[in-house]
C-alpha cells in the first residue's frame, strides 16, 4: 500500500525543457541501480546513493535542484527518518518519498507525519505508477504541505 500526502496548491505541469531530478537513497545496491536505471529510462535525472548521511550532504550540497527525494527508511547509519530531519533542518520544503517493507500499523502516517510526502510498499506494486506519482510531487508548487493523508493501492 503506498500513501501520498497532497500538497496545497495543487500540481502544475512539468516543464518540457526540465526533467524532473530524484535523489535515490537505498542501502540495498541492486534496487538502487534498477531504479535509477528505470527513471532514467522515464524521463527522469538521477542521483543516487547508498547512505542517509550522503543523501543529506548531497541534498544540502547540489547545486542542481533535486525535486524529489526518493529514500529507503531502514538503512545501517542513518535511518531515512533521521536523514529527512537533517534534510528539512535545510530545506524545510524538501519533497522526500519514503520506501519501506515496514507495513506496521500507523507506520506510513507516522513517515507522512514527519514530513514525508509520500510513502511507497516494498514491492513496488507497478514502477510505471511509482513514476507517475514521483513526476506529479515533482510538478507540485514549493508551498507548505497542507491536507491529509491519500491512501493509495
């Protein structure tokens, strides 16, 4: 199950001229690799790492705008959690998607309480709809996050 916290202001079109750019944060080498290669493959730039701790200095360090940031919860050093607080510490209107296995309850309302946009299952049930909700966050205005949480299947 994948949960998405709406945005007020709603979302705007992508501008043609400027991919959308995702920062992909996972410990796990394989899944990291696939899915950079898949959202290159859709349209997407890419940067990737495989820590909290780098996440957070590449976020705070690019000089490119990263619209999205697309990271695993459970990582050894740095959890996901702790790296979005330094990550918002910065930036306060950062766009950060979780992915988690973790399907405790409360968990996914929890990661959107702490400022997740959104938060994605592990498995992923269809890359092509992890993409699609990864351009519309994209796309979104930097405006304060407002709303309640949308479950989605």
């Amino acid at each position: 199950m994948n949960t998405l916290l709406s945005r007020g202001g709603g979302a705007g079109p992508l501008l043609a001229q400027s991919p959308p750019c995702v920062l992909v944060v996972d410990d796990e080498d394989t899944l990291r690799v696939i899915l950079t290669r898949e959202l290159r493959r859709r349209g997407f730039d890419v940067y990737s790492t495989g820590s909290g701790a780098e996440a957070v200095e590449m976020y705070c360090r690019s000089s490119t705008r990263i619209d999205v940031v697309l990271m695993d919860m459970n990582m050894p050093g740095m959890s996901g959690p702790d790296a979005l607080d330094a990550i918002l510490a910065a930036d306060p209107f950062v766009r950060c998607c979780f992915m988690t296995a973790d399907d405790q309850p409360g968990r996914h309302a929890a990661l959107l309480a702490s400022g997740a946009t959104a938060v994605f299952g592990k498995p992923f049930a269809s890359v092509k709809e992890l993409c699609e909700t990864l351009k519309q966050i994209a796309g979104e205005s930097d405006s304060l996050v407002e709303g309640r949480a949308k479950w989605r299947s």
